[in-house]
C-alpha cells in the first residue's frame, strides 16, 4: 500500500459496508475509498432506500399505518432516479408491483412494542479502530421486554436450501455486528434478529449465538487488517460477480475492467 492509502485508510470510520465492500471487489473498494470516484447510484439501491423511508417513517412516527400504501404510490416514480435492467424483462413492473402489495397487506401493531432506536448512527471505537453502524429497526416488545433488531431487505429471499443458508449466513455478519456494538454503547443486549423479506412478505427470526459474535467480529477485524496490507488491488472478475458489476457496483461506468 503507498503512503497516500495508508494515510487515508489509517483515520478511517469504518462500516460493515466499507468491510464487505473489500471482499466483493478490492478494486472498487480502492476506488470509493482511497480515490474517491463519483459512484452511480441503480434501480436496486434507489428501490431499497425508498422501501427503508417508508418504514423509517411509519416506525418514527410520521406516517400511520393506513397512509403507506397511498405514499407510496405517490412518491414511487420520484424517487426512482435510476432505470431497472431491461433484462429479465419487466422487472421494474415487478419491483414496483412487490412494493405496492407489501404495504397494501402491511399489518404492524405498534402498541405492542416500543420503538427503542430507527436508523440511529452508533459510533464506536475497538481496540483503536472507529467504526459506524446503523441498524434499521430496535424494537423492545412490552410483554415480554426482549429487544429485537429489524433489518428490511429488498433482495429476495433464496429458497430453502443451501442458497437460502448461506445467504442469511451472509446477512447474519451484518447484523450481529449491529448487536455487538449496540450492547457496547447502549447497554442493551438484543435477544433476536428479524429479517424482513419486503418483497417475499416473509420474516426470518434468527436467535443470537455469542459464538458467532465472535466469529463476526474475527472477519470484521480481521478484514480491516487485510485491507491495510493490500498491495494490488485486484478487480473481482469472477463469473459470480459479473451481474454486480454491470449493473449494481457504482464505478459501472468508469471501471477499466468493466468490459473485459
């Protein structure tokens, strides 16, 4: 690494996405971080921050639960800046419709808990490294007084199998890194996590494993000290990531490697 990333990355924040942003494309780590390019913004993520809005504002308070359907379709095409891939086709159609019957059959009762923390930014320090989180949703259930994280995902969940194993394994790093530092700066220990599957309609519930906390927080360490020893900064051109890198990674259009 030369002296210019070494400086930039040795002050750096860092955030569950910056890690695993590493591990899907060195280079397009090297160049959202140490460079610093413009990055373009997809269907994907624009569909992704609208549905997050939505909940942010129902479980913030600023919407009921009757009105998400009609904000919905009301701000639905404003905030969609990006188009969605014409192949498969009618995939927009599809996105958009997924979200229309989410919130059309969307039955929360809110009474039953309390909101304890929505979209709240968490800084931390371990073992002299900063770090950011910010979970979606910290909900305390009054009955019972357990707290469970929500996170929504816009992906859609695999079928059963190992497809759907390992991507709720991947998904799991994510969010009992979120517990972890949760419990660090607020003294508050999750007893669950809960996947919500916007355009399955389906929720996951996964019980925490401090064995895993663990094993989560190896990678996350672990990763950071590999990132500070990378030298070369290698593109991800493996046949898995191709759909990544045509049509969702943010340096698309200014990647050198991008047509090879």
């Amino acid at each position: 690494m030369d002296n210019n990333a070494r400086f930039i990355l040795g002050g750096k924040t860092w955030s569950y996405s910056s890690v695993s942003s590493y591990e899907t494309c060195p280079y397009g780590f090297s160049l959202s971080y140490i460079t610093m390019e413009e990055r373009s913004g997809n269907a994907f993520s624009d569909f992704g921050l609208f549905i997050h809005k939505i909940l942010e504002l129902y479980f913030s308070g600023k919407l009921e639960l009757d009105e998400l359907l009609d904000y919905y379709d009301e701000n639905y095409y404003d905030s969609m800046y990006y188009n969605f891939p014409k192949y498969p086709s009618n995939m927009a159609e599809n996105y958009r419709e997924a979200g229309r019957k989410y919130f059309k059959n969307f039955k929360f009762d809110k009474s039953l808990y309390k909101v304890i923390a929505v979209e709240e930014t968490i800084f931390s320090n371990h073992n002299g490294v900063k770090l950011v989180t910010k979970p979606d949703l910290i909900l305390k259930e009054k009955s019972t007084g357990k707290y469970s994280l929500v996170d929504f995902k816009t992906a859609r969940l695999k079928p059963k199998g190992k497809q759907r194993d390992t991507q709720i394994a991947q998904y799991m790093r994510q969010f009992l890194l979120y517990c972890y530092f949760f419990w660090v700066e607020k003294d508050i220990e999750i007893n669950n996590i809960e996947i919500w599957f916007i355009r399955n309609n389906q929720i996951i519930v996964k019980d925490i494993d401090p064995m895993q906390i663990a094993e989560t927080m190896e990678w996350f360490t672990g990763t950071i000290e590999k990132i500070l020893n990378e030298e070369d900064w290698e593109p991800n051109l493996t046949k898995k990531n191709e759909f990544f890198c045509r049509e969702i990674c943010g340096f698309r259009n200014l990647c050198k490697y991008h047509n090879m």
